[in-house]
C-alpha cells in the first residue's frame, strides 16, 4: 500500500511539473505574439529646395531710331537686399543692351566699382575706369615711370554723355524703391563731369522726358556663345628608327711559315 502511495505521489507531482512547465511555454508565446510591434524606420523623404524666382529689372538704353531711352525687361537672381539690388541694375547698365536696335550706354571697359544706398533717397554708383593698355617694353635705359596709370578720357559729345548718365539714372531710380536721385563717383572719388559735359557735382535726378513711352516686353534671350572649333591635334612624328648595325668584321687568323 505504501508503495503503490508513492508511485501514484510521483506521477501527481509529474503531471503538476507537466503542466507548470506548459503553461509557461503558452504565456510566452502569448506574450511575444501580443507584445508590442516593432518600430518601423521610415526614410525621411528628401524635400528638394524650392528655386528662388528671379527678379525682372526694366533697364533703359537709347536706340538707333530716336534720341529717347527705351526699355529692355531682363532677369536676374534674386537680390538678398535694396544693395545687392542695386549692384545688379547698375552692372546691368553697363553690360550693355541685349535687345537688338538698341546702343551700348558706356564704352566697353567700364565696370562697377561700388554701390550703396543713402539717406534721403539717394543711391551712389561708384564706376570704375578703363585703364590705358600697358605700352610696349620700354627700350634699355629708359626710366620706367613707377606712378599708377592715368584715366583713360572718354571723348564722346554731350549728347551721348547726357544718355548714358540717364541711362544709368532712369534705370536705378526706376527699379530700386524709394530711390529718387543717383550720385555718380570715378574710382572712388567724386568727379565733375564724365567726359566734360554732364555735371556730376550735385545728385542726378531722372529725366522723364527722355523716357519713351513703351512696354519693356519681354526678356531677350541669353547671348548663345560662339562656338570655337577645337584645334586639330598634330600628327605625332614616327619615333626615331635605330640604324643598322654593321657587322664587325673578324680578324684573319695569322698565315702559316712554310716549310
């Protein structure tokens, strides 16, 4: 009787063990199945800048037709302030015309020194100069002169003098807001004239009546560059042929005495 109380004790003590162990395989299967999910990496979409659109300016040139300033639309980047603003009118101005019939207002060689705004108004365009061409390579023993080159004098006549500072004028006036005269420097220093008859001791102030009454239109295209024609390549010279050897000619062996 005691033995068959212990086998029977044992196989309880099994099935419990059995069934400990079972229902801990259940409540963690239960517990991975039902836990929670993973995160999910999401690649942030890469967003592409939004372009900046650029800025239409309405530039004034004079034309071939009459003596009245005409007007020419062009793009250009987008400015950061009134000064960067004003910096692409004025440099504009003296690139030149894109619109076919229309002139140049300044020489070729002038080009933007400076610029910036003032009280009151005012805008200043300091121009830089063209500068002489260097002169030939002077002869032994002459004294090289160490003094910076002299401005090279615009000679043109009072008309031309007069649209070319409206030019410039009209198109800054027009463009940059609250603009309202233009102080005109060369090479950093006030001047009195451009090329003698339009003086720039005082602010200049517009010219409306010079102003044709027209729609800028719309922009023209860039220039397309010419294109250059590549340089033929040279024809690379054979390389150098080493000449024959001549054969070295043996020693005759020496003649036996008679006997």
């Amino acid at each position: 009787m005691p033995r068959r109380f212990a086998v029977l004790l044992v196989g309880i003590l099994l099935s419990i063990l059995v069934a400990l162990l079972l229902a801990r395989t259940l409540r963690r299967g239960d517990g991975e199945a039902g836990g929670p999910p993973r995160p999910t990496v999401v690649p942030t979409p890469v967003v592409p800048p939004t372009p900046i659109p650029p800025r239409r300016l309405v530039l004034w040139f004079s034309s071939e037709a009459d003596e009245k300033l005409h007007p020419e639309a062009r793009d250009v980047p987008a400015s950061a302030d009134e000064t960067a603003l004003l910096r692409s009118v004025a440099s504009a101005v003296l690139e030149g015309p894109r619109r076919e019939g229309l002139l140049r207002s300044f020489p070729e060689g002038w080009s933007l020194r400076a610029a910036f705004r003032l009280p009151d108004g005012i805008a200043v365009v300091d121009l830089a100069l063209p500068r002489p061409q260097p002169s030939a390579t002077p002869a032994e023993g002459t004294q090289v002169s160490l003094a910076p080159p002299e401005r090279a004098r615009w000679e043109t006549g009072s008309r031309e003098e007069l649209t070319a500072a409206q030019s410039l004028v009209v198109s800054v006036v027009r463009n940059l807001p609250g603009a309202a005269r233009v102080v005109l420097l060369l090479d950093g220093e006030p001047a009195e004239t451009l090329a003698g008859h339009v003086d720039l001791t005082h602010p200049l102030l517009p010219d409306d009546s010079s102003v044709a009454d027209e729609e800028p239109g719309e922009p023209p295209p860039l220039p397309t560059p010419t294109p250059t024609a590549a340089p033929s390549p040279s024809p690379t010279p054979p390389p150098p042929t080493r000449p024959p050897r001549r054969p070295t000619p043996r020693p005759r062996p020496a003649a036996e005495g008679t006997a």
